[in-house]
C-alpha cells in the first residue's frame, strides 16, 4: 500500500501527523471524520464513501496548490497522509466558525413573567407562547461588517485567481481564531472545482460541471435551473447571502436557523421539515421578482427553460429587482437587509449597498465578480 506523505514548516516548526497522539475527535460529517490535538485538526477522508461532487483527490490537489502561496484568508494544509483508503488532512486549530460567532450574536430574550397566558393554560399549549419568544440580532454592524465582508471578498479573489470555484461558501466554512481576534479563513474544500486541473475537468467537464453543490439557502440562482457550465459566480452568490444574515433584526429563540434574505423553508419553526430548492426558488422570487427568459440568457440558452417557462412563464412579473431603478432597488435592499440602518458612515454604507446591488442579478455575467468587490470595499 502505497503512502505519500508531505511537511510543510509552519511557525511552530516542522510538524506531521506522525507526531501526534491522543486525537480527540470533534465531530462526524458524511464523508469525513475531523479530530484536534492541541493546537492542530486531522480531518479524516474515507475514500470508498466518498460521492461526487465530493472528491479527495481534487481537495488535496486545490490544497497543495493554495498553500505553495500561504494566503491569509485561506486555511494551510500543514501535512498529509494519503494511500488507497483514506486521505488525512493537517491544519492550524480555530476555534469557533462564523457560524457559531453569528449564531451567539443572537441573545436570548429578557426573561418573561412566570404567569402564563390563561388561554395556552387551559388548552395545555403553555410551551408554546415560549417558543414563540424572538430574539435580537446583535451583530456588531459597525465593528464586523465591512471588515467580515471585505475578508471573505479576498479569500474569493484569491481562491478564483487560481481557478478555483468554491463551491460550498457558507458560515460553517469560515474559521475564526476567536471573538477577540476577527481573521477569516476560508476552510473546506471538498467539493470545489479547480478550472486548471487537466484530471478534474476530464472527469467533470467545465460545460457540464455537478450542479448538486452549494448548502441549503446559498445555492446560486443559476444552479436551481440546472445551468452546468456556471462560474466563478456561484461563489459570490453564496457570498451575498450569508452577508445578508449579517443584517437580519431578529429571529425566534432558540434560532435554529440563522435568518437571511431568502428561505428554503428549513426548519425555521422546528417542525423537523428540511430546505427544498423549491421553497427557495420561490423565495428568491417573492423577494426579488421574476425575470423574463430574455433578461436571464443562460437559463434560456444552457438551463432548464422548459422548467422556468412552465413554472413562471415567459415574460416575467414586471418586478425583478436587477430591472427596476436605483432608487427601487435601494427601497427593495432595505427591506430585505433592515439593519444596513445601523451603519452610521454614510462613506462605508454607500460601498457595501454598490457592492451588494452589483451581486444581485440573476445572470451570471452581470453579477460583480470578487475583484471588483475587492476594489469597491478598499476604496474608502
């Protein structure tokens, strides 16, 4: 059994995976196991399991390829074992993950009364009126916003110079050290598609790519209606969703689900129920308007047409917001992100509404890509 090994220096020395011991595992995904010692994660890569779009071979090549230029905003690969049944990954230990840091922006509500609503009472519906309890979102807009956005626009830039499309940008993909210290990291490359890579594109064809990728409320419009030779976009789309959750008032307590400004309808009110592309087609719809097969060339051309036309018909709803007026859609994106209010320079706030109209169309081609946002956000 063949097995490649490789060291990388890093700033505590020379580090390998043959020098740890006593690995405390941190949780299970599907197709992988991750374990930390000390300052160091191993995540474990069963090969057998793996399904595409998921793809060890590709995620251990886009990582070498990332690390040779040791980007800030980019996980290290620090060490890797690799033979015919499972693939390790080294990196650096974070400690929390967007996500986590997002979610405990969201207190709990100032405790209630202890006497109860006479009605839920007698009809034995008293734990209701507590889950209907909402909490705040107190996400330092001032503090986190531009700073957050501009990070996860860098990583992007980075990454797509290189040729790579994420593919999964989402919270749980965005590593912090800690509260005190707000450097992002993109992690998580398991299911990205490297552009450059001869044996990947053989294998899934740049014109006929896997359009099952992306998590939930963040899969890119394009990919709904079947678009399979899609870019660089995808990415900037996610991108612009989970900024959005940045700018959401409140939510109901516990939040099971971090609000944005479209729904897949994933268990909001903890009914168990899962996300459906579906709901989030109609979401996106509902908050966005409805193109014309005209206006959205790529679903026209390279799309599921028949599908869009069928459900939508051809001529759209008069309301897609790509469309409308400056001043229609400055309306639209305050609706949609009610705390964009909270910035108080005037300055910071014009850039990141620009960039945020700029990530909004549904055709690829008109959404801004990570450079032009990179530009838009350091021009301050």
């Amino acid at each position: 059994m063949k097995l490649v090994s490789v060291k990388i220096k890093v700033q505590q020395g020379m580090i390998s995976l043959d020098e740890l011991r006593g690995l405390k595992t941190l949780k299970h995904t599907r197709f992988a196991t991750i374990s930390q010692q000390g300052q160091f994660v191993v995540k474990s890569i069963c090969k057998d399991i793996a399904v595409p779009p998921h793809d060890s071979r590709s995620e251990l090549a886009i990582l070498k390829k990332l690390s040779k230029f040791h980007d800030t905003h980019v996980v290290e690969l620090l060490d890797y074992h690799s033979d015919e049944e499972s693939l390790k990954l080294l990196f650096p230990f974070y400690e929390l993950d967007l996500e986590e840091y997002m979610r405990s922006c969201y207190k709990p509500p100032k405790k209630r009364s202890k006497m109860l609503n006479p009605y839920y009472a007698l009809t034995g519906d008293a734990g209701h009126q507590q889950q209907q309890s909402t909490c705040k979102n107190h996400f330092d807009i001032s503090k986190h916003a531009h700073d957050f956005f501009l990070q996860l626009s860098l990583a992007l830039q980075f990454i797509h110079s290189k040729g790579i499309i994420h593919r999964d940008l989402k919270p749980q993909n965005v590593l912090m050290r800690n509260e005190g210290c707000p450097l992002l990291v993109l992690t998580d490359f398991g299911i990205s598609y490297d552009t450059q890579d001869a044996l990947q594109t053989k294998r899934e064809s740049f014109d006929a790519k896997i359009t099952d990728v992306s998590t939930s409320i963040y899969k890119a419009p394009e990919l709904l209606f079947g678009v399979r030779n899609y870019t660089y976009a995808v990415d900037i789309w996610a991108l612009l969703i989970l900024v959005s959750q940045w700018f959401q008032e409140e939510t109901l307590w516990p939040p099971t689900n971090l609000p944005a400004m479209v729904d897949d309808g994933s268990g909001q009110l903890g009914d168990g129920e899962s996300g459906s592309d579906i709901r989030l087609i109609l979401s996106i719809f509902s908050k966005l308007g409805i193109p014309s097969i005209q206006e959205w060339e790529e679903v026209a051309r390279y799309g599921s047409s028949a599908a869009f036309e069928g459900m939508f018909g051809s001529n759209g709803d008069g309301n897609y917001l790509a469309k409308k007026s400056h001043e229609d859609q400055l309306q639209t994106l305050y609706e949609l992100m009610p705390r964009l209010t909270d910035i108080e320079d005037e300055v910071i706030k014009g850039s990141i509404e620009r960039c945020i109209l700029g990530m909004i169309p549904f055709e690829s081609s008109e959404r801004w890509d990570s450079k032009r946002i990179v530009e838009e956000l350091s021009h301050l």
